[in-house]
C-alpha cells in the first residue's frame, strides 16, 4: 500500500514542519503561550527543546511538570494527547556562561536546532544590576553565540521581537 501523502497545513504549520524548537524562558508568561499554540497549531513540528533552570530548590523535571499542569495547556492536552513526547527539556541557566548547559546539550542543540525563542528575562525592576545584565544582556549573547554554531538554523528570535497575530 502507497503511503499517505502528508496533508498541506498553513505557511506557518509548514514553515514548523519537521522543524526542532529551542524555547528559552518557556516557564514565564510568553514562552508558555509560545509552546502551547507551537505544539497544539503546528502538528508536523518534530521537536521543542526547552531550557529551565533549577530554582528556589525545585529541580529542572519537576519545574517541567508544574509547567504543564497549568490549565494554559488543558486544550493541548485534549487535542495532542502525546505532545510530551515532543518536549525535551534541557538543564540550563540563561545566567550563566554556555547557558549553563553541559557539553553534551550545547552539541544536540548545536546540531539539532532550526529556530531559536529567546524568551528568558527578568523582568524585576528590583532585581540587582548584575543579576539583570547577566540574565537580560550576557544571556542573550550567549544565546547568539550558541546560535552561531547550528548549521540548520533559519531565524533566532528574542520573545520581544516577535510580532503580534
């Protein structure tokens, strides 16, 4: 039996199809919003990697666990079923240099990755100077360099320069 010629989605769904995702900052307000309607809109989207940071004693899994149990993702949910599957959650810190990722990540990333969300920030008009050129500037240089070394990259993306619609 012939296989099924894939089904034609909009230029945005094709624009993701079979493209791999790496969403920084995907635990805040935007990035939630970002990967919920990417994995729920886009349906031939082959993977979203996202980073997260340990914080205030709560682990990388279990940060990833709280983040889909919001109710933003009960739609997703009922729609994509297995949309966990397509979610790779990376360790790693914005703050930090190489993104705090190991060897190991820095390369799959590297290797793996066609668009780039830069969405991590504080956004605390009380946060300490350096704590905020750290996460706010240095990560997103580091994010730069990092997209430099992915041969299949098509557009780096800092959440604040995406447009509205």
């Amino acid at each position: 039996m012939p296989s099924k010629e894939p089904e034609m989605g909009t230029p945005v769904q094709e624009f993701y199809r079979d493209t791999s995702v790496l969403v920084t900052g995907g635990t805040g307000f935007m990035g939630k919003v970002l990967m919920e309607r990417l994995l729920r809109c886009c349906p031939a989207l082959r993977q979203v990697f996202l980073i997260i940071r340990s914080k205030k004693g709560v682990d990388v899994d279990s940060r990833a666990e709280e983040l889909f149990n919001d109710t933003l993702f009960d739609k997703l949910k009922q729609e994509v079923p297995k949309f966990r599957h397509k979610v790779t959650v990376v360790s790693g810190d914005c703050s930090l240099p190489q993104l705090g990722l190991s060897e190991a990540d820095r390369q799959r990333l590297a290797r793996e990755v066609d668009v780039v969300f830069h969405g991590a920030a504080t956004v605390r008009f009380d946060e300490p100077l350096g704590v905020a050129m750290d996460i706010n500037v240095f990560g997103t240089q580091h994010i730069l360099q990092l997209a430099k070394d992915m041969p299949r990259l098509k557009v780096c993306l800092t959440l604040p320069d995406i447009p509205p619609g």
